[in-house]
C-alpha cells in the first residue's frame, strides 16, 4: 500500500509580487535542466506544474490525444505557488521554493498522493534537482552557499552531505549568496551555474562550477592557478542548463542584466574540456532578453525572449547562429520550454485571459493546437515522459 506523507501546511500567504519576482529574477523554470527531467520519456505524458502566483497545482496532458486531466493533487502542501520541478525514473519532484523551502515526491503512476516531502532548510529557496539514483541526488540552493546531498527516499533525515560554494562569492557581493539556480549532470559530473548577483543586480561573472559526483567534491578545471577554479561563462546571469546529446554539449541560456539586449546569449561548454565555448546565438540575433532554451537537436532550436515584458518564442538554427522564425507572441510570460517525444515543442502560454499549454510541429514551427490546452491555473513548468 501507498504511504501517504503528512505534508508542510499550505503557505496561503506568500506575497504574490515577492513570488513574482523570485520566478522572474531567479530564472523561473524546470530545475534539473531547461528541458526537465531525467529518466526514460516512454509514456507520452507531460506534467504540468502551474501558479497564479497565489497558489499551486499540476495537471497531465496525454500527449497521444492532447488532452488534459487538471488539478491532481489530492491535498494541499503537495505544490506551493513558487514551484519547479524534474522528474527521474518512476517519481516526480516537486520543488516547492520561495518560503516553503521543500521538495515534494510523487509516483508517475498515481501523482495524487505524496509518498514524501522533506525540507531544505527554512530560508533556503531549493532551485534544482539532479540525480545519481533513485537514493542519492543535489540540491542547489537559490539563498545559500551549501549544494545538498540528498536521499530523497528518506523521511525523517534525507540530507546526507553539503558541499560549500562560498569560496565561490564574488568579491564585493553584499547578498552572501552566490545565487546556484540551475544544474546539469554529464557522466559523472554535475555542472551547477552560479548567478553571483549582488541583491539581484548583474554585475558579476557567472560560473560553473563541477562536481565530482563519485566523490562529492568540487573539481579545479584550471591546475594553472592557486585557486580551485570554476568555468567562466562568456554572458551573465544564467537562467537555464541542459545537455545537448547531438551536440555532446551542455547548453547554457544566460541573460544578462534586463533590458540590454547586447550581453547575452545561449552558450555551450564543452563537459569533457571544462571549457565554455562562447555563444551560438546573441541576445541580437534572437530579438530580445533571453530566456528559456529548448533544443530539439543539433540543428533546430528554441528561445524565448522578452524578458520582463510579453514574450515571444522564436526558433533558431544552431550551426549557423541564425534566428529562422517568429513562432508565437503571447501577452504575458513563457516561463519554460519542453520537447515532447514526437519532437513538438510545448509552450506554457500564461496569457492572462486564456492561459494554457500549447503545442507547436517542429519541422514547420506551426501549431497543432487550435487553442490552449487548459491545465487548470496557469502553466509554469513542463516535464515531459
């Protein structure tokens, strides 16, 4: 039988602008990596985490039929109103952020009901999850300089080590943050972007810094020097991390201070050189401030850029570094971008007045739906499997 966890109450009363701001500024999205997820994607089914910013819920489309079953949790704590998510294997993680400081666990077979729900610490703001196992995965931590280890099957002590980012803080930074807000693991390391802004201005450079995941200890990628060093990325303020297996790179979407349009881009880094490569696209080219990133390959992929704005999404050409098409324009934010398994790619339109998940043909970038499909509250993450 099933073992109900006894959940965190539901925090009512977070502030809908101090949520707002987290997910916007933090680089709101899926977690794990831009495009959400590990584990086999053989079900054809998206989940879909949502927030009107007050509160929190998730819904399925089958993506066979493309339609959706909407507002699945059976009680509330399982999903707050700052959320993003992954999932691994047989489970989905529900990353509860700004002051619910908590992950959420749920079976893919019946999502209803969680089976665990641990803390990260009050104050945390947890932004990222990545696996090793089933019983062994990282946390990153959006308001501290401690990357977890976690068993996320355990339920009274689940935080098995922390490993200290701080030597990582950029010199003068007053926050005391260095603002992790996104991973990806390659093999046998992890590759966790730092942020580094000074109370949430972007003036700093952004790293990686790598893991060790058989050892649980940060990697030197430059013997040259003293220092333990990590990848310096070319732009500012990453948002989004994924690997790309047709390119063998990880792909790094960064934005740069808002508003500017010329500092940022989507990047690649080589995970076997350590080296960040530079951008294949700018900023200029795709048409905006720069957000999230969804690959379909090594040649087509996806932007969405408009920053604080309303935002669009344009489709670009890898190789050649080129904007090829204007796909869609909402009014409103497009929090996060997924890929399904025939290739389609899948837009949260959070268009006030008809919010809902929309679905696109990669080969002609036209859309397939005739409207968006309605999950309920407004669509944030999609993790497709």
């Amino acid at each position: 039988m099933k073992r109900a966890r006894k959940l965190r109450p539901h925090s009512t009363g977070i502030l809908a602008i101090a949520t707002a701001l987290t997910l916007i500024l933090g680089g709101c999205g899926d977690s794990s990596s831009s495009g959400g997820g590990g584990g086999a994607t053989t079900e054809n089914v998206a989940f879909v985490i949502t927030t009107d910013f007050t509160s929190g819920s998730y819904s399925t489309i089958d993506l066979t039929t493309d339609t959706a079953s909407n507002d699945l949790p059976t009680e509330n704590g399982i999903v707050e109103s700052d959320n993003a998510g992954t999932h691994y294997n047989d489970r989905i993680y529900i990353i509860n952020r700004f002051l619910a400081d908590n992950i959420t666990v749920l079976e893919k077979s019946d999502p209803g009901v969680a089976i665990n729900q641990f803390s990260t610490g009050n104050g945390t703001n947890p932004y990222a999850l990545a696996f090793n196992s089933d019983t062994e995965a990282y946390v990153c931590l959006f308001a501290s300089n401690d990357l977890l280890v976690v068993d996320p099957t355990d339920d009274t002590d689940p935080i098995l080590q922390r490993i200290d980012l701080s030597d990582f803080m950029a010199a003068g930074d007053s926050d005391g943050a260095v603002e992790a807000a996104a991973m990806v693991k390659v093999n046998d390391y992890l590759f966790v972007a730092l942020q580094r802004l000074n109370n949430f201005a972007v003036e700093n450079d952004a790293l990686l810094v790598v893991i060790d995941t058989t050892t649980h200890e940060i990697v030197d990628v430059d013997d040259t020097t003293p220092a333990v060093d990590a990848i310096t990325l070319t732009g500012r303020n990453p948002q989004f991390v994924d690997y790309n297996a047709d390119l063998g790179k990880i792909i790094v979407s960064e934005t740069g201070a808002y508003f500017d349009t010329s500092d940022g881009g989507i990047e690649t880094v080589d995970p076997v050189s350590w080296e960040a490569e530079g951008f294949l696209v700018t900023e200029d080219t795709l048409g905006g401030d720069l957000g999230a990133v969804a690959l379909v390959d090594d040649t087509v992929g996806y932007a969405v850029i408009g920053g604080f704005g309303d935002n669009s999404v344009v489709a670009f050409d890898v190789a050649a570094g080129t904007k090829t098409a204007d796909v869609v324009a909402v009014t409103g934010f497009i929090p996060s971008l997924a890929i399904d398994a025939q290739d389609r790619l899948l837009v949260p339109d959070r268009t006030p007045t008809a919010p809902g998940v929309r679905i696109f043909e990669t080969s002609t970038h036209t859309e397939v739906t005739t409207a968006p499909i309605d999950v309920g509250l407004p669509p944030n993450v999609i993790l497709v499997y």
